[in-house]
C-alpha cells in the first residue's frame, strides 16, 4: 500500500483500507475503485490522503495494536463526551470511556510485543478526539514495558482518554486557529490542563486523583519548564509523566491545519533529543523501542540509491527495516521482488523517507495497479 495524496489520486486506483469520516462513519471500504466521483467527494470532506494498493505489497499488512473497530467506537465516544463538556453539561458517559478504556488495556496486553505503526488518515478537524485515543494506546504500550498492574493500567487508560478535556472548554476559535497564537491566545490555551482538571473533579464521578491529574499535568516538563505549575521530576504524577510523551509524539506525527505531519523518524530524533529535560529519562527509552522508526509501507530511498517499500520492521533493530526494492537509482523497475533485510546488509541503510505528497510524482503508475 502507498499513501497518496488525494490532489494526486486517479480513477482506476484501489483503495488498501478504509476511508472514515470526523464521525467514523465509513466513506469508502477497501479494496473500492476510485472515482472522480470519490475524489471529488474526499477533496470536499478535507480528507488529506488515502492507502492505495500497490503490487509491491500484495499479502502484507500492518497487524494494529488496536483493532480498527475498537479505535473508531472510542474516537466517537469521545467526541460525544467532549460534545458535552463544550456545552457545559454533566451527564458525560462515564462508563462507556472506562468500558473502552479497559478494552484498549486488554488489546495492547494481547499485542504488547507489536511495534508501533501509527499511519492512520486524520482529518483537521477530527484531530483531539482521534489523538486522545492515540495516546491512550501509547500509554498504555508504555506503561505495559514498565510492569504496570491491569488495575494501574486501566486507571491510565482513563486519565489517557480524558487528558484533553480542557481543550473542550476553550474557545473554538482559538482551540481550531490555523496561524500561530498571539501570545494572549498562548496563555488562554495553555489554561486547558486546570480547566480540565477542575471540570473533572468537580463532576463527581468516581475518576482517581492520578487520573485526574493526566490532565491536569501532561504539559508538566521534567526539569520544570513546563506548565500550568512548573512542577519537576517526581513532583509530577508518573501517569503524567507517561502521557507527556505519548501527547508529543503524536502531535508531531500529525497533520494540522498550520503544519504538516513530521514522520516517525524525525519525531523520534526530537523525543530522543529531548530527553532529560522535558521527559522523564527512565521511562522515555519504554516508549523508543516500541516505535517502527519506519512504518511498513513508507517508501525509502537506500544510501546507494535504490528506492523500495518497507515491508518489515522486527524489535531492537528498528531503524534496519526489510525493504522490497522497488526501483534503482536510475529510476529502473526492479523485476522481481527483492527484499533486503538491512540487519544483515550492514553497508546499506536508509537514507532518506520519501514522504507521500512526493511518492505519485515519482513512481507514478509504475508500482501502483488497479
């Protein structure tokens, strides 16, 4: 599978996976024949880009460490809780965020030694609701490395789901601004943690104080920059602590509507780089090893100049994945299907990703088959 751009998709092209909504409604299924029709409807919907099936990666699949089902009945969970925050009303559906909650624990459990392949398609729009899942599977994948109970688990499962809640209660146009926030902007932002806090302890349902302060320190630094309270080291919750790096690494590796996604290699430096002062340096390698530096389906460009499609990526040595050579450096097709394992073809590694709004511009048709 490629992930095209929808401005570069084609009739004739095949879809790989599913196509959702803001609302997890589905647009399209897999392996549905694109449309100018379907073009024309996925430009209006905002929808960024979509998996197209390519020859290369016939039978390969990346095996989520959440079932989509599960990850899409949360997400719109989640969005009607928020819905109600917004509104200012208290009858949130509390029980339906623990019942998910201890479903995603149960599932990480089940796939606890999986690799991270975060490459789902996020709407603008659907970003908080689609990220606060995001990290309550990160979370959860951590805190699963560090020998957590299932009780301890799910209790961060809960705080995972709810860390954002703040945001609901900040102003839309603020919360959705396509630029920069002014420095006025910033500070109203940045109150979120304690209005989510406070909204949350004030709502009398049975969330525990470490939960509850998942939202209200996640913005916590570990050398005490951060806010709303500049706490340091262990004065922050370790809940919190977890979900600090799961928060930032999924806003990295997301689009939004003032900058485009970074990929998962680059958000991996700056985590890496920002160990010591902004997360806690024991828990942060938990969450390195478990990243697919480079997902399966990323297209490569190797450092003697071959181009192929990233078909496997095996634990400890994520940054020597098995590539399926595609083209060589003069832009020739490759036959066969030759794969290399770069864990034992130590003279060649990745060079560069080739990211996706440049993958059609040069394979074009040649690797992409209806």
């Amino acid at each position: 599978m490629l992930r095209i751009p929808v401005g570069k998709l084609q009739p004739g092209m095949v879809t790989a996976r599913n196509v959702y909504n803001d609302d997890g409604q589905k647009l399209l299924s897999a392996n549905m024949t694109i449309t100018w029709s379907f073009i024309r409807r996925l430009d209006e919907m905002k929808i960024p880009a979509v998996y197209i099936t390519n020859s290369y990666m016939t039978g390969i699949e990346v095996e989520p460490i959440v079932s989509e089902e599960l990850r899409i009945k949360t997400i719109q969970t989640i969005k009607s809780v928020f819905s109600l925050l917004d509104s200012h009303r208290s009858d949130i559906h509390y029980r339906d965020i623990q019942s998910l909650g201890r479903s995603i624990v149960s599932e990480v459990l089940r796939n606890k030694d999986a690799l991270l392949h975060l490459n789902e398609i996020r709407t603008y729009d659907n970003y908080t609701f689609a990220h606060s899942v995001n990290v309550c599977i990160m979370a959860v994948l951590i805190a699963v490395g560090m020998n957590y109970s299932e009780e301890r688990l799910r209790d961060l499962a809960l705080g995972s789901l709810l860390h954002d809640a703040g945001k609901m209660l900040i102003d839309s146009t603020i919360l959705n601004k396509p630029g920069m926030l002014t420095d006025e902007e910033m500070i109203t932002m940045q109150r979120h943690p304690q209005l989510g806090f406070e909204y949350l302890r004030q709502s009398g349902k049975r969330i525990s104080a470490p939960a509850l302060h998942v939202a209200y320190q996640h913005h916590e630094k570990f050398d005490g920059s951060g806010y709303p309270r500049g706490l340091k080291k262990a004065e922050i919750h370790e809940y919190a602590r977890i979900v600090a790096i799961a928060d930032v690494y999924d806003a990295l590796i997301s689009d939004r509507s003032y900058r485009s996604a970074m990929l998962p290699h680059e958000a991996y430096e700056i985590l890496l780089a920002s160990s010591s002062f902004h997360f806690d340096p024991d828990i942060l390698p938990h969450f390195l090893a478990k990243i697919a530096i480079y997902p399966i389906g990323t297209l490569v460009k190797l450092n003697n100049g071959d181009i192929g499609l990233v078909i496997d990526v095996k634990p400890g040595m994520t940054n020597r994945p098995t590539v399926r050579l595609v083209m060589d450096k003069h832009a020739k097709l490759y036959p066969n299907h030759t794969d290399l394992d770069l864990r034992e073809r130590l003279t060649l590694f990745v060079a560069q990703v080739i990211r996706d709004k440049t993958v059609f511009d040069l394979t074009g048709d040649k690797i992409i088959t209806p």
